[in-house]
DNA sequence: GATGAATGAGGGTTCATTCAT
DNA sequence: GATGAATGAACCCTCATTCAT
C-alpha cells in the first residue's frame, strides 16, 4: 500500500516484467543502428508506462523502469534528458494512439445515435479496462503536477474530441435525433460517464463491478429521448 | 558526479505557509493543553492536506507538512503514526462534512427535479472550485495506490451517495417525472457531469472555463426530458 | 535482533514492567518528600539497569526507562543530568552490592581451598545466571566506551577483588595448600573461570548449557593440585 | 527547546579516517571493474570494523564508516543490505582467519604442553593486543543483542575450539602429561585465561598492565602440575 | 552506444532534551 | 516537584543522475 517503498523488498513486480529481448540474436537481425535505437527507446516507454502507471510518478523508479524495459539504467539517460522529460514524452507517445481514433469515423450517412453508439462501445470495448484506461487515469492522477502533460492533453486530445463530438451533437440536433439544444454547449455531458466509468474501473472495480457497455447505452437513451425496449 | 533533484515541475511552495504565529509568547494563553493539542493536530491535517493535494502524496515531504503547520517535524509523529497514517486518516477527516451532507434531504414534498436541481447547484457552488474538489481529485488520483482510501472513500461517499441517488431516481420513475427506467439501475449518469467538472476545474480550466452549474442543467433537461426555457 | 528499533513496534518489552507503584496510597504513606525522591530515583535506576542490559546502552530509550520506572520522561532529568550520566551512576549503584561481598569473607582459620570453594559456589549461584551476571556482562560490553565506567569498575571492584584473591592464594602457599607460587602473581587466573561462565551464559547457554558449578570445582582440583572422587 | 546529541564519551573520530585517495586520477587504473568493487567492499569492511569496534554496534554512523572506508554513504548499500546486514557479514569475514588457525596443528609427536604453549604463545602475540582481541570484544559485546552473530561464532569458532582443546587434553590425560581428568569436561578452562586477558587488554590495560603470555604459562604450571623452573 | 557502479542530496523516522503547565 | 508535548539534530536508507569503462 505504501507508494513509496523502503529497502529491497522489490514490492513485486507489478506484471511480470517483458521477457528480456532475446539479446545477440535479435527478432530483426537485420535492423539498423537506429532502428535497434528505437527498439530501445520503445522498450523504454513501454516499462516506464506501466510502472507509472502502477506507481504514480513519484513514486516509480527509473531502476524498475531500466530492468522491467531489459536495458541499464544509464540507457534511459542515453534516449531522455531525466524522469519528468521521460514522462512527458511516454504522455504524448502513449496518446497517439488514442488521438488518431478520436478523429475518427463522422458518421457518413447513418445515423447520429448509431455513431455514439459505436464510439460508446468501442470505448467500453477499448478503453475502461485496458491500457488505455490507465494512460488516462494516469493522466487524471498526475495532470496537475504537470501543466505540459494537461497542456498536451487538453490540446490533442480534449479540445479536439469534444469539437468532434459538438460536431456530432450539431448533426444529431440539426438531423431531429437530439432534442436538447444545450448539449452543443456542453459535449461533456456526452463523454461524462465514460469517464465516471475509467475511473470506476481503477477505483471501485473491486468493491463493484460496473458494466460500463450498458451504462452508456442508458445514457445514450437519455440523450436521444428513448427508453430501451430491455 | 552530484544528483541533482527536481520534483514535480514546481519547486516552490504552493501558498505561502502560515506566517509563524506572530504572538511572542502564546497565541492562545487560556487554551487547555488537550485543546492546544487538538488544534496542532488540525492544523498539521490543514497543511498536509494543502501539500497532498499540491504534490500527491509521495512527492510531498513532511517537512513542508511541518513547516507550514508551524511546529515541528517531530511533532507530527506524536499525532500521526507515519505518512501513510497521516494520509488516511486526514482524508477520512476531510470527508466527514461531505458525507453528512450527502445523506441529506430528499426531497419532502418537492419535485425531484428540484432536488436534484438543489444537489447540483450545491455542488458547483460548494465544491468544484473549492478545496472539496481539491480533496476528491486527490482522492481519484491516490486512491488507486491506497486500497484503504478507496475502501473508505467507497463504504462512506460512493455507495451511500449512490444508494441516495438511486432512490431519489426511483421517486422521480415512480412520480412519472422521470422516464429513463435504466437510470435506477445507473445512478452514476447521474452524477458524472458532476465528477466531470471537478476534473475539468482542475486540469484544463486555465485552458477553457468550464461553466459547472449551467452544464447541470442542461444535463438535468436531459434527465428529465424538458427543455429549459432559457 | 536489530538493537535498534524501527518504529513503535516497541519490540515487546523485555520483561513485564514492575507493576506501577500503586500510587496514591503507597506502600509508605509516611514516606516524606526526600523518601519519596528517593524511590522514584531507585524506581528509575532499576528501570534503567534492566534496559541497558537487555539492549545496550545506545540502544535504550529513555522514553522506555521511564514508563518501565512509571514516571514521566521529564522526571528521570530531575534525578540525572543526561543519559550518559544516568548509566554511569547507575552502575555505580549497581555494583555496591557486589563490592561488600566480594571484600568479604577471608578464611578466619579453615582452609584456602574451603574459602575459595565458598567464593566460587556463591558465585555460581548468586551472579553467573542473574541480574548481577548481566550487569557483569554489561560492563564487560560498555566498558570500552565509558573509560569512567570501566575506572571505577577497576577501582571499586577489579583491584580490591584481586587483592582479596592474592592475599588468598599467599594464604594458601604459606600454608602449603598451593603448590604454584606464580599464582600470587596473577589472581586472574583463578576467577578466570568465573569471568568465562558469566560470559557464557550471555552468549551460548542456548547452544550448549555450562555447569559452571562444576567446572569451578575442576577449576579448584587444579589450582589445589587435587583430582576429584568422582 | 533544542536537543543536544552526544554520543559515549568520545566524539572525535576513533582514529583519522584513511587520508582520500591520493591519485588524481585512480589508484591502480590496471585494476578490473570486480577487482575495484572487491577492494571497495573491502576497505569498508574494515572501515566499519573500525567504527564498531570503537564505539559498538548502535553507536556507530554509516556515515562515519563510508568516510573513513573513502566511499560515499550510498556505496556502502551497494555490497550490504543493511547495517545489520553489514554487521553479520563483517563479523563472519573478520572470523575467518581466526577460525583457520584454531583448527589448526594438533601435536605431531610433539608434547601436548609444547602445542598448548605454542597456542598460548600464538595467541598473546596475535590476538590479545591485536585486532583480533578487538573483534572478540566486539562479538561478546554484542553478541547477546545479535543471535545469528552469536549463533556463527559458537557454531565456527568456539565450539571448534573447544572440541580441538578437548582433543588435546585427552592426549594429555592419555600420555600421562595432564592429571587431572575433568579437564577433559571443561575445555573452558584452559582457555578462560586466555578469555580474560582479551577483556584485561580492552578495558584496564591503562589501569595495569596484563603480561598475558607470562600469565598464561603459569596457567599451563597449573594444568601440568609442573612449577617452571625461572 | 551501453553499462551499472558510484555519488550524495534528500526524506522519513527516532529520540535525547527542554520547558510550559 | 512532576509531567509529557514539543523540538530538531541525527541517522538510516533511497534513488535520480553521472561517468569511467
């Protein structure tokens, strides 16, 4: 329970850490200098992720980091100028990703509902109970101590979602399917129990299990007037 | 060859600490020994709560505790067992108000929509802005690494608020104001604009100002499947 | 094992502490204010032995000495400068006891070997496996450090003892008793065999229990050029 | 209000710390990576024996040892866990030698009293006012605070030496040399001179002045029923 | 480039000592 | 006199960062 341990005691690993890369004969035997370089720099990422994410920033050794990503810890140093650039940057890498899905799929032609409906589920697919549910809890967690992570956030990923979902709204209120006029100002309220549900997940999970696929639906029916037929 | 140390992104001390108590001899001559005690106690859970919430938890060093408490580090482990305890017990003693404000008044003869109109308007005003939502962002931002916090936070806040929410909804289902039959089964809707915005208040609100308590509204137009007139 | 301790964990304390003194009616209600000092002095002493011995002098709290001597912290500074001083006195107490009976009983007309026989079976029984074999023992392990302890151990103690045991062993070469005349020159060598049962006890009687009465005897044969019956 | 910290009797450093490496540059440039990593390891071995010799097991500062062994406080964490740690393992690194020479050379043809004179002699010379005298001093000081310590030394050197003692005394017993046949039960016996001069040496050597070895060949008059002829 | 031993500034915790009550 | 809350200097141990190999 302790975020901060004392002695060696190693607080076990928090999965076990990637199998050391197979070393001499190398899964890209042909692969470059920098390309080898890359590889690194990724392992890196990747064990840095999860133990930030495990751990909370401060908390989270770069050793853990250096052995969990099979290099030496003086390697870290060779890819990231110290532990806040190595976050920052692990921030923005981690959220491309999820950037490129959010500009995603206006709806063509079908309708308004069966587009949140995709992104709802894909969501609850994709994101409360994934990886990508810990970026953004670790996000939410550590956000305020890092103005650049917010800054990156809001600017990449916030501020262009909800313009994508206000768009939907627009298209939903402009097509009939919505009938509350407010929500345009407020895309938020669309997004708010996917959020409720990612930190559900980290938080309550245990105590309560909450089924997040149908939590959207429900709400998706508030916001299009509908009760389900269930 | 030296390690430099950096935390977080800021350094500097999050307000001001209280000035040393400016009374030569003692502020409060007439107090009783336990009342001086009582009040230290309190003062070192304000100034550990203000260092929490600015750092998290494993970033904030009792010495600043101390400090901005006025005594002395020391002190701090006459009432406090360790950091850990501190942490726990500060955050139980922080949610105490909120939890008895959460068993409140249902709605006596009133619509539900007014109280939950009362509810929401409350919280804008109480606690998105204020350390409340300063307290419950720290929460959602430790709770993961403090199981217990999260217990506490769940047993006390989460399920007794949701439990309230819930049969507040079942009133509004039964009364014909509400016609979402799903949201008995999901009181989390409900409240998530709420959660939302005490996030937004404290990662983006430098970037986009959230206006809380109109978003409610629209969220309870949703809810209770009316326009408002404004 | 660790002679220092980590947190409250209070490491259980080493005997049950003397029940505390039943306080307002005492044992001696008549006791004046001096008497009573006096007590709490003798309380605090005792208190203080039994912690040294068990845990060395580094290693013993003062907050433990007063609540085994049921008085407060502050109090034992009324009756001692520091801590430093309150071990050095208190093994001057300590010992009082053992010095009037070590300069005791020179063999009035029986023989040398029933005198030393007597000496090292009171030995046997009343210092190697009790209190005043730990303080032995502690003296022994603190010495080093407290050149003042070890002055007046030598003083008060070591020289007087060993001029008692010379003016023995004279005794017993004038009257023909003891063949070895280098003996005279090194009483050391007949208590030698005590020193090494004292420490024995400390250290192995777990491993492998010392009849030290018996070993005495053999001790004796040797020095009185005998071979035992048995 | 502030506390003032004194430690034993003696402040100033045991002896002056080994003068920082001279070179600019490193001392021995040929030497391995592990061939530096083993003088290291060793030279604050001997740097902490030093400092526990000196001032004992809880007295002594980690970081007196890492200056006066020429390293930093943090190398030391890199060969031992712990103090403790680092106590246990300097205390079965300094027996060592010791045990080597205890196991060592029983009488070829040679008298029982030649090869307990040669010991006798053996252990004046190298031990008594050596550091090895220094170590033994130190495992019966802390010993009793320390049962594995205690525990290794009976296991490795004091039930070794007794059972070789024990050897030789049969032999004796057997040849005729020795007539005194409980000796045999009580090895102790023959070393307990040897025992006490090691303490003599630490604690009264300035008070008087021990000829150990001239005490010791008494001792051995004593056991052989033989007066020397000086 | 990669390594990992070495560094040393901290930070949590302890405890001898003080002093207002 | 007695108390015990308060103090703050230490001390153990950690870990970000450096740099010789």
């Amino acid at each position: 329970m302790p975020a901060k341990r004392r002695r060696a005691e190693k607080a076990a690993p928090v999965q076990p850490p990637a199998p050391a890369l197979p070393g001499s004969i190398s899964p890209k035997p042909a692969s470059s200098r920098a390309a080898r370089a890359a590889e690194r720099r990724q392992a890196i990422i990747e064990a840095a992720l999860d133990e930030f994410i495990a751990r909370g920033y401060a908390a989270t050794r770069l050793d853990d980091v250096a052995s969990r990503a099979g290099v030496a810890k003086g390697t870290i140093y060779l890819h990231f100028a110290d532990k806040e650039t190595l976050f920052q940057e692990l921030v923005r890498t981690a959220l491309v990703p999820l950037i490129g899905r959010l500009a995603a799929p206006p709806p063509p032609g079908g309708s308004v509902r069966a587009a949140l409906e995709n992104f709802a589920q894909t969501f609850a697919r994709e994101v409360v109970s994934t990886r990508r549910g810990d970026i953004l809890r670790l996000i939410v967690a550590e956000g305020a101590r890092f103005p650049s992570v917010a800054d990156f956030y809001y600017r990449e990923v916030v501020s262009r979602g909800l313009a994508g979902m206000r768009a939907l709204i627009e298209l939903g209120i402009a097509s009939g399917e919505i009938r509350n006029e407010g929500l345009a100002q407020f895309p938020q309220i669309v997004v708010s129990p996917v959020i409720v549900a990612v930190i559900w997940q980290g938080l309550f999970a245990r105590h309560a299990p909450l089924d997040a696929s149908e939590m959207f639906r429900v709400h998706l029916d508030l916001i299009f007037g509908e009760r389900r037929a269930a």
